[in-house]
C-alpha cells in the first residue's frame, strides 16, 4: 500500500479547516485512508541517523497517509485534498478537458520503429503556464516518484519524463540506439556522458541502480531528441540536464514511455489532471500529438470520460440498504462520480472522470456508494444460506489422532514445510536426486531451498534447540510433507505423514514401537501380517544398520521406525541415542474420503448435491444414486435397512457427531420412505 | 518420653535447657525431641527463645585457674628478683611483663649489673577474681566485660532454648503416625484407629507424565470448531503447490501485479510449471484479462500463458477457494455453500520477528443468491463474536479479487485503540463470472492469520519461539488450553 508524506498545516489550509489527528484519523478511516504516522522530517532523520544529523531539519508536522494500491489519485497532496472535498461535498469534482495550443502548432513526438525492440509505446501532453511554488513543485516531482513506484512497476511499465518546454523545440523523436550512440549531459551532472558509461555511473547510485535492469541487456536504449539534437530522456533512466524543470518553469512537457499502453495513458491522465490545477486555465490540459511507425496519430491525453448506467435497486441489493436512486446518485456524485438518475425508473448514469481508472465494473461503481454511505452504516444482517458442515476427512483424521497421541505422551512439534536440501538429503544420509523433492528457484537463503519430503529433520532441529530440556524428549507432528508427482496438474502433491521420535540415554526403540502399535490399535488395525500390520526388517541409510523396520499394512509399505544412524544424530549436532518412526497416514482414511482428497483439475460434469435449498420446497428431490450399494448391503433391500437400523440404534449420524457428506450419501440410497418399524432411520 | 513426663510435671512450662540438665542429656538431643513431637500435631507448644550469657574462653579458663599472665609474672620472680631475659623465656612472661609493670607490681632496675633485673613489688590478681566471678554466673560491670572480651578472655555467648508447654492434645504415651493409607488398613480397618500425619499443602504436587499439544495447533482446533459450529465446511487445502492461474489469474490478479514478484513469491524450479487446465475456462481468464467482458474493462494487457502456467508455492489458500468455487460452477445446478480452511500459505518475505516465510491462513467463504454487504458484515460479527471480540468497525481496503474489500478492525482494551483484525470483501464479478457462478450469486469472504491470535492469546512476542524447530518446548508444555472467547 502506497504511503504519501503531507504537510500537516499545508493539508489543512487546502482543506479549509484544520481538524484534530483524531478527527482526521476518523475521516481517513471513513473514506479508506489510513492515518498511518504523525511525524516530522526531524523526526525521520533522527530515527534513520541519529539525533545529531536531525538537528537542523525541519520539524513541521508531516501525515503519513497510507492510500490504497488502485487509487493513483490520491498519490500527492493535491489529488488527496480534491477527493476529501468532494467527499466532504465541500467541493465539486472539476472537468477536466484537454484543449488545442491557443498558438502555435501542436507539440509532437515521432515514435521510430527501433523503439519496438525495447519500449514500443509513448503518449505526451503540455502543461501550459503553468506556475510552481516550492511546496507545488515538491509534489509535482514527489508523484512521478509515486507512481514510478507503484503503477509503472517500478518504471519497468512506464517512465515519466517532465521537461520545460520553453528550453526545447519540437517535433521530438523518440527512438532507439545502441548505447555507445547515445551521449548527453544527464540530469544534475555536469558533463556529457555515453549511455554505456551512465550504466556504470549509476551501478552505485543508490537510488538508480534499481532501473538499470529494465534496459541494460537490450541491444538498443530508448532516447529522446529534440528537433535540434537535445537529449530529453533516456527512459527509464534519467533525463537530460537540458530540459529539467524548476521552479520558474512555465510550460511542461511531459511524455511517458511505456511497455504497456493502458498503464501510459493512466499515468500521464494522472500527471496532468492532478497539476493542471495550477494552470492559468485551471485544468485544461494542452493536447500533443503521437506519430507512430506506421504513421498513424494519437491525440493524448486522453482525459476520457466514460459513462455506465445500472440501477439503484442494484446497489441497494449489492450492498443492503435501501437507499432512494437520487440518494445513490448524491453517494455516487461525492466519490468523483457524477451520477444522475436518468428518469427511467431507477436508472442512474455515472460519469467516470479519467482521475478514477480503478473503475472498471460496476462493482467497484457499488463499492464507492457503500464507501459514501459509510460501511459502518449499514445494517449487519444473516444471510439465510443453510448448509451442513463437513470436515475434510483427512483433517478430520489428523485431528482425532493428534489428541491420541498427546495422550499417549507425546508432545507436539510444528515444522516448516520449507528447508533447505542438506536437511532432507545430505543430512539424512541420502541423495537429494531420491527424494522426490520440489525445488524453488528464487530462495532467499538455503533454509527455503525445497518443500520438505520428510518430517524427521523438523523433529531432529526441534530437539536440538531444545537440548536444555529434561530427557527423555518425545515428540510427534502430523503434516504435510511435498512430493513430485507428474499425475497431478502442478506436478506435485502434499502427503499427510506422522512422524514422532525418542530421545533419550537408550535409544528407546521399544518406546517408538509400542507407538507404532497404540498408533495401529487407535487405527483399529490388529498385529497381523496378512489383514493387519507387522513390521519386517529393512535396510535405510538414515537408520543404524540392522536397527530399522518397514511397517506394512495389508501388505503395503506405509513407513519405517528404527533407531537413527549415529551419523545422522551428529549431522542434526544431537549426541544422544535416537529412535524414529514415519509413516503415511492417508492409507487409513478409508474410501469415503477418496474422493475429496484428490487436487486433479474437475473435469465439466455434473456433481450431484443432496442438500435442497430452505425454502426450496416445491424443487423436486435429487435423483437417487446410481447405486444404493453401501457397508449396510444394498439398501434397496429389507435386510440392508435392517442392519442401517440397528448401526443407527445409538447414533444421531453416520461418522462421529458431525454430520457430513456420508449421511447425506446414505439418506439418499434409501429409496422411499422407511416403515415405521426401523424408527432409528428417520433421524 | 522424659521430656513429656517433665512437661505434664511443669505448670507454665519448662525450658528445654533446664530439661537437658535435669536429664542429663545434650541439648540438642532435647531440641530433636521437641520437633519430632511438634510434627505430631498439638501435643506440645514449643516457643523458641534465646538467652545470652558470657562464658570464659579457653585461655580464661586457663587463667582463671592459675591466675593471669601477670600475676603468673609476679608468681615467678623470687625476692631477690629476676633477670628480665630469663623472665622472657616464660610462656606467659611477655604478655604478663607489660601487663604487670602497668600495675605497678615489679620493677625494673636497669642498671643492676648482668642486665636489668626485675623485682617484686605487691599484687592485687583482679583479673583472675573477675573470671572467677564471671564463672561461678555473677556479672560484671561492662567497662570490666569489655576490657576481658579485647583480652579474648571473654565472649558472649547465645543460647537457643525453646519454651515448653503443652499442647491441645498433650499426652504422655506417645502413638506413630501414619504416613499414607494402606491396602491392609483398609481390608482391616485399622484406618480407624491410627492418626495420619498431615499433608504440606503449600507443596507442588508432582508433574504428571505426558504429552502436550502445540498452542498454534490447539488454536487451530478452536478456529476449525468455529466454523463447523458455523456450517462451514473444510475445503480440501492439502496443496501447498499451486499453478500461478489459480493462485492469481483465476482471481483476476493481473500479471504484473507486484504479489506476482519474485520478492513476494516462492516460484519453483522443479516441476516449474503446471500443465493441465480446464481449457474453456482459461480462455474466458484470459479474454477478462486482457479485454474485458462480464460487464467489466478488463485490465487490457497481452495475458500470458507462460505466466499462468508457472508453478509457485501458494500465497494463500484463496487459490483453493478459486477451485472450489470452479467446482462449484460446474454443477448442473447451483447449491450455496458455506466452506472454510485453515492451512500454511508462503511468502518470499524478509523475516522478522513477527513474519515468517510461511504462516497459516484461516479462510471462510459463503456463495448464494443475493448476499450483501450486510451479509458479510453480520457473518464477521457473528464469527468474531465466537472469538470474543464484539466491536468492530469496517475500513474500505483495495484487494485485487475483492471489491468492495473491507479490512476489519476490533476495539483494543488495552492498547486503547482499534487494530486490524482480518481482511475481507465481496468476490469480483470478473473471477466469479468466468467460472460459469450464475449471476446473481454473490460470494463473501474473509480471511486472516493463526498466528497473531495465537501470539496475543499466549503472550509470544517472537513468532520464532511459537513456529518452528526454535520453539521453546517449556512453552509448548506450560501452555493452558485454548478457550478463544474468554
């Protein structure tokens, strides 16, 4: 969120009045500003550098505004005081119009197709006689820096660049040339430099370094001459020393190069709306003329003005309130949008000024008029949505379990998902190429290298950083680790594991056991090798040769536990004897959950929904499924109701004591109403 | 026993002093009994005093008995007197030759011939008849105590004694207490005739065994309860991996948008980028993006695929919500939903005491036919109000994907002041609309992080002790349980 430095007494003056910070906190917080600080410039610099640096500055009160990311309007004083005013209704948003040169030619720019190579686009305007103050300048050159910053993408989008016209002469040429070609006296430097030797130049500068980027590799730099030679500009670098405005600067040429043209006219719209104000015809704006390749013109600015036309009844049911259309319109009308009911029925026609692109769809048309309403206006009802819950079953699992094996006293561990490489390879005694690992390309330092593929590592830090603790330690966490798989639409996939370890004096591998068999008896899986678990031995280099054990499940690998690899104990800098256990947890959710758990992309078919609106009475009940086949028998038959009878006898629901999506699908295979006899059904 | 004999014997009570030499036994042997009969409970009252007494030292014993230095001095030298160097051999000659010459009781004649010579003059042993004084119990006068004790002759001496009278249930004949009840006693009875002795109920009670759970995750618990209580339904967020499309295209997140950095966002390398899309759908993304539709401008930049396609890990759970609400679209007809989640989403951001590169986001949606702004703002209330926090106020906010947005702000105690509690707003039209969502369907949702009402509700001010392997497990175990709204 972009945040605007204003003078305090200066804000007030503009504003008629002067407010209390309380005061003007409120109406910011109203409007969908935020008061953010009160400081000085004193202040700032005494904070930044210290007191001794700060003594001189200057200790007038600045507000530091914070202005939402959309509203380049609002970006300088003059933009923020022209909104509250109107807001205020204090003031009536001006017209803006963009006017011919009274005499004279029109000011060009010649686009040349070399531009196409690096920065294709460039509109320009003229602010004609126009008059700067110290504090009207400061502002002016503080909201190019605004939106360099914020629309134009740090000048990656747009640059602007402010000239006195009265130091140059048209037409002006924007194109492109190799940068040993280019050569000018840049903006507050005294000699001529090459644009190869300004990019060195500026590698240090700490403020321009940043832009080098946008053009550096580029064969060719954007430039632009005057017709007798003069640099203006190399965007999105810097000006020429030339052209640079001060404050006897009467009239201004402004151009704005671009990678993208919506976002140029938006700037450039912005530029002279905001600083026409101190034209001597306050804000008309001089029009000049873009020449492209292909010999096509434009005329800029733009300064169009849209009109849309929707309802009042619309923003009353948006927003929930039932405002009269010619009120909606005075709402509409105090946020810069002129509005007026059109006379047809409650048809309202808005006028969006060029000032507000952040406008693009009648949401945002609603939104304003909820804003001049005011939010904490309007009445907070509920809505009437009636749904059932359902928990995700495999957060419903994880939760269940989590208690379990606290109970079973365990304590609970919370890991990052990210780490570095080392940690989930190298450290566990494998290679980082086995472990099915994400890898991320732009980490900031090796602890977000890649997703972790194991929850062991987590444990092992955890207990490291906890060595001062009393052994033993035993520590559990269930969560996500991240795997490579090529059948999902991103190519990877979360895996819900469950790791806990001991650490104590003996490697305590019985302890980790006994949990791997609470852990199964909590699963209602019995010790069996066939239609059960068991455990077999197994060969893992992160564990002690001979010391490690698969854990199966109905035949399937789900796991291992073991006592670590002396190595792996010291890579984690743990000195005492370790035993560990992992495993999946997803193959125990059974298959009603199979369904849910998968991240594949929905395919365009339809999904049947049990659950019939309130209300929604006369609608005609769902078809009944496919199949009526369910754990009970089919429940077609007799019997099948039977035994869903007497499962029922002393439940309210299905699973546990929510109701989910398993009742709903099993209300729905009963295929007529059931007799009176099987009671326990009609809950 | 004796002592408890003595003390039924005593009318206002005995001292323990006076007890040991009647008996004949140390003291402390007396003392020792006194306590182990005032654990008994009231048989005896014991007051501790203490008495003061001087007493000689060992060498005013000694002087006490063969007289002082100086008298020992006088004692040694015969009538016809002494030489001074034979005196100085004695033990006692040099500190009683000083001592004795003060007194007048000897004399030197320094000219005698063979050296000075010292002889006898009269005695008056004063300071032997003070020790002998001191001794028998007499007192002397301070200036005398005082010039003995400088001669380390003297100290004082404290004694502690205690007072002895009898207590409530005084008895003489002395029965064991028990310590704890037993299985016999209860099978026999005996219970009823043996005296316990009393627990020490200002002692802790001995740490039960066992295991704890998280706070964040305890927190979670209480944020999930909410919602089910609410008849929200989880959404399936176990995908840290998302598709820059669903996370910022499909919620109308235009490509340049500064979230979409590098700075902002864990991009990946392997695998680098999604590949499947339900393709009708994402060229209606598309043709929003870069045209418009849907009674919107659009954004009017040349959409990329490459963009989309690029694999990041998410930066909120909203790209679930986007495929749920997707999914939801599809259905032959529209049912309204209530759904929720709580899951780790990922910043690319500089860390700091309360920012970490990943945090959980707690997240709840509702989709049906002509929800408001009302709506939205009586759900947060009633969702907030669950969390115990009943003021709230709305502040317009600009949210890419949200319009109207509103942050939400509740009244803080004790800071004096309203702080943001969570963001919300209205999904756009140009996410819900290309998704197939009939129109007059609104959908809300609100949003906000585990952690910070988790660091409020157990007062942790480094996120760094709360998340990850830096936690401090005393913290982890200590922590009460999680009732959110009191």
């Amino acid at each position: 969120m972009p945040t605007v430095g204003v003078k305090r007494d200066i804000l007030f003056n503009a504003l008629g009045r002067s407010y209390t910070d309380e005061e003007f906190d409120e109406l910011c917080f109203e409007f969908g500003l935020e008061l953010d600080e009160i400081t000085s410039e004193k202040e700032i610099i005494s904070r930044e550098q210290g007191d001794s640096k700060a003594s001189g500055a200057s200790d007038v009160i600045l507000y530091k505004i914070d202005v939402p990311a959309n509203r380049y309007d609002l970006l300088c004083l003059e933009g923020l005081v022209r909104g509250l005013q109107v807001f205020k209704n204090k003031l009536e948003a001006p017209r803006y119009s963009r006017v011919s040169p009274t005499t004279g030619e029109v000011q060009r720019l010649i686009i040349t197709k070399e531009t196409a190579a690096v920065r294709p686009h460039a509109v320009a305007a003229v602010l004609r006689n126009i008059t700067f103050t110290k504090e009207r300048y400061d502002s002016f050159i503080e909201l190019q820096e605004k939106l360099h910053q914020n629309v134009c993408r740090k000048r990656s989008l747009v640059a602007i660049g402010t000239h006195d016209l009265d130091t140059i002469s048209g037409p002006f040429t924007y194109t492109a040339k190799p940068p040993g070609d280019i050569s000018f006296k840049p903006l507050n430097q005294n000699k001529e430099y090459t644009a190869s030797q300004l990019m060195s130049l500026y590698k240090t500068d700490s403020h321009l370094r940043h832009y080098l980027h946008i053009i550096e590799d580029k064969p060719v730099y954007p430039v632009i001459y005057d017709s007798n030679g003069v640099v203006l500009s190399m965007p999105p670098i810097i000006n020429g020393d030339h052209s640079k405005i001060s404050l006897t600067t009467k009239n201004v040429f402004i151009e704005c190069t671009a990678t993208d043209l919506t976002k140029a006219k938006i700037v450039l719209d912005v530029m002279v709306t905001m600083f026409s104000q101190y034209c001597s015809q306050p804000f008309t704006v001089e029009e000049a003329e873009v020449v492209y390749p292909d010999g096509k013109t434009c005329i800029y600015p733009e300064l169009a003005y849209r009109k849309e036309k929707l309802t009042g009844e619309f923003i009353n049911r948006k927003v929930g309130i039932s405002e009269p259309t010619e009120n909606i319109a005075q709402l509409l009308t105090r946020m810069c949008l002129l509005s007026q009911p059109t006379g047809a029925g409650d048809e309202i026609e808005v006028e969006i000024p060029p000032t507000r692109p952040d406008v693009i769809h009648a949401c945002d048309i609603m939104e304003d008029a909820a804003i001049a309403y005011g939010f904490n206006n309007i009445t907070r009802t509920t809505p009437r949505t009636y749904t059932v819950a359902n928990q995700f079953p495999i957060n419903k699992l994880t939760e269940l379990l989590r208690q379990d094996l606290a109970a079973a006293g365990f304590t609970e561990a919370l890991n990052f998902a990210l780490c570095s490489q080392e940690d989930i390879a190298d450290k566990l005694g494998k290679k980082i190429s086995e472990t099915r690992a994400v890898h991320i390309s732009n980490p900031k330092t090796a602890e977000f290298q890649v997703a972790r593929t194991s929850l062991l590592p987590g444990l092992l830090k955890t207990v490291a950083a906890n060595r001062k603790m009393p052994l033993p330690l035993k520590l559990f966490e269930i969560s996500d680790v991240v795997l490579k798989d090529e059948t999902k639409d991103v190519g990877a996939r979360n895996s819900r594991r469950f790791c806990a370890i001991y650490y104590n004096k003996s490697p305590g591998f019985e302890v980790i056991h006994g949990l791997l068999d609470r852990t199964m008896q909590l699963l209602e899986v019995k010790a069996a090798r066939e239609q059960g678990y068991h455990i077999q031995a197994a060969d893992d280099s992160t564990f002690f040769p001979g010391r490690c054990a698969e854990i199966f499940v109905h035949g399937k690998s789900v796991g291992r536990l073991g006592v670590l690899h002396p190595d792996v104990i010291s890579r984690f800098e743990l000195s005492m004897p370790c035993s560990a256990l992992e495993m999946d947890i997803e193959p125990f959710l059974g298959h009603t959950a199979e369904a849910l758990l998968t991240h594949d992309v929905p395919m365009r078919e339809s999904i049947k929904h049990s659950l019939p609106r309130l209300g929604d009475s006369q609608q005609p009940l769902p078809a009944p499924p496919a199949s009526t086949k369910t754990v009970f028998g089919d429940l077609k038959s007799q019997e099948g109701l039977k035994a869903l009878n007497d499962f029922l006898a002393d439940k309210s629901y299905m699973e546990g004591f929510v109701a989910s999506q398993a009742d709903a699908s099993v209300f729905d295979a009963i295929p007529s109403t059931p007799t009176q006899t099987l009671q326990h059904l009609w809950r | 026993e004796a002592l408890l004999q003595l003390v039924e014997k005593a009318d206002g009570g005995v001292d323990s002093l006076d007890v040991a030499s009647s008996i004949g036994v140390d003291h402390q042997v007396i003392v020792g009994a006194v306590k182990s009969l005032q654990s008994l409970g009231d048989v005896i009252s014991a007051e501790q005093r203490s008495s003061k007494h001087w007493e000689l030292t060992d060498e005013g014993t000694e002087l006490a008995e063969q007289g002082s230095h100086e008298a020992r001095v006088f004692g040694s030298i015969p009538l016809e007197g002494l030489p001074q160097s034979e005196l100085m051999k004695l033990s006692f000659g040099k500190i009683g030759f000083s001592k004795a010459m003060s007194n007048k009781w000897i004399r030197v004649d320094k000219s005698h011939e063979g050296g000075p010579r010292i002889f006898r003059s009269n005695i008056q042993d004063q300071v032997r008849e003070k020790l002998l004084l001191v001794r028998s119990g007499a007192q002397l006068e301070e200036k005398d105590k005082n010039e003995l004790k400088k001669r380390k002759l003297l100290t004082e001496v404290t004694v502690k004694s205690y007072w002895i009278t009898r207590g409530s249930s005084f008895s003489t004949t002395l029965t064991k207490q028990e310590t704890e009840l037993t299985p016999e006693m209860i099978a026999t009875g005996s219970w009823k005739d043996r005296k316990f002795k009393p627990y020490n109920f200002e002692a802790m009670g001995v740490a039960p065994d066992c295991g704890h759970l998280h706070p964040l995750m305890k927190v979670r618990t209480q944020f999930r309860q909410i919602f089910l209580e609410m008849g929200f339904s989880e959404m399936p967020t176990n995908n840290f991996i998302e598709s820059s499309f669903w996370n910022f295209d499909s919620l109308f997140q235009p490509q340049q948008h500064p979230a979409r950095d590098q700075h902002d966002t864990f991009f990946l390398s392997d695998p680098a980028l999604a590949h499947e899309f339900p393709q009708d759908y994402l060229e209606r993304v598309k043709t929003v993006h870069s045209e418009g539709g849907y009674g919107s401008q659009g954004y009017k930049y040349d959409w990329k695929m490459e963009e989309a396609q690029k694999n990041i890990l998410r930066t909120h759970t909203t790209a679930v919500s986007a495929r749920m609400l997707y999914k939801l679209a599809q259905q032959e007809k529209f049912t309204p939903v209530k759904y929720f989640s709580i899951d780790r989403v990922f910043r690319n951001e500089t860390l700091d005491a309360t920012h970490l590169a990943e945090f959980h986001q707690i997240e709840g949606v509702v989709a049906d036919y002509g929800l408001t702004l009302g709506d939205l703002m009586g759900v947060l209330h009633q969702f907030f109000t669950k969390l115990g926090i009943t003021k709230l106020r709305f502040k317009p906010a600009y949210n890419p994907y949200t319009e109207p947005s509103m942050e939400v702000f509740s009244y803080h105690e004790g800071l004096k002041k309203w702080v943001e509690v969570g963001n919300s707003g209205v999904f756009r039209p140009e996410m819900l609309l290309p998704m197939g969502l009939p129109e007059d369907v609104s959908v809300i949702a609100w949003g906000l992080s585990l952690e910070r009402p988790t660091m409020i509700k157990y007062g942790i001010n480094n996120i760094r002790e709360l998340v990850g392997h830096k936690v401090n497990l005393q913290m982890v175990y200590d922590s009460p349980i999680c009732r959110l709204d009191s």
